[in-house]
C-alpha cells in the first residue's frame, strides 16, 4: 500500500502580513503558523515563528510563488491584531517610538517582560538575547514585530 503526499502534509494556519526588508523591498503575502503553539497556549503566533531559531520564513506572496526569506534581512513584520493577540492586562507596558536602521519610525506600546527586580525598558531591550530576535509593538492599526538587530534607537513616548 503506497501513501499519497496528503498523509505527510502539515496542518498550517495562514496569516497575511506585511514585511518590509533590509534593502526596501515591501513583500506583502501569508506565512504559515502551527494551529498550536509550543511555548503557550493557543495557536502559534507571528512572534513565535519569528522567534524560533530557523534562518528562514517561507512567505506565499500570491498563492503560486513562495518566498524563502532570511528572518535577519527583515526590519519589520506588520499584521492586524485578532482579538487573542490583545491579551495584556496586569503587565507593565511602555510606550515608545522605536526607530529602525532604514530611517523609519515606529510607534506604539510594548509589554515589558522583564524580572521583578530589572523592570526597565533597557533592561527589555536588554535581556532578549538570541531567542527574542523580533519584539512585539501594538500600535494602533495592529501588531508590528520588529527585529532587534535592525532597531537604532528607542525613545519613550
């Protein structure tokens, strides 16, 4: 009995986004989310998938070309929140406007995830390390991920 490529496929959930690389190029297309998260509850989130320790995204950008793209080379992933991604209530929150190595600005709220004794923006900033290489800002037309290693500075609003 042969199986046929349906048995080996993987559940995925798209979710449509907006990046905008290193060089300036916009790509607008879907990425492709587990239905459950590893780390929490709930379905995977942009962030994760951004987080994790692959090189690269596959991005669908119409539905027949699918781009490999290098997680290092994007300044910033830009989608609309859903009702799940809103969840912020009892955690310090920073409002900031965050400019980025190409010459823009981003401005929004970013939830502190800091230890009790180190609550600080800087001490955020900080204390990423490798496995956060993208941080979460709420703005007020969705969510903007924004990758640490293309921030150039950080004002509190």
């Amino acid at each position: 009995m042969t199986s046929g490529p349906s048995e080996y496929r993987i559940e995925k959930v798209r979710r449509r986004v907006s990046l905008v690389m290193a060089g300036g190029e916009r790509l607008h297309g879907d990425i492709f989310l587990q239905p459950t998260a590893r780390y929490h509850s709930g379905p995977q989130e942009p962030l994760d998938l951004l987080n994790e320790s692959d090189a690269f995204l596959p991005v669908d950008m119409d539905g027949r070309n699918l781009s490999l793209v290098a997680k290092d080379q994007i300044i910033r992933v830009q989608y609309e929140e859903r009702a799940a991604d809103t969840e912020m209530d009892g955690v310090a929150l920073a409002s900031v406007e965050i400019h980025c190595t190409d010459g823009s600005v981003v401005g929004g709220t970013i939830r502190l995830e800091t230890r009790a004794d180190r609550p600080r923006l800087l001490d955020f900033l900080n204390g990423g390390g490798d496995h956060e290489r993208f941080l979460r800002l709420r703005m007020p037309n969705g969510v903007c991920l924004v990758n640490r290693r293309q921030i150039a500075q950080v004002r509190h609003r």
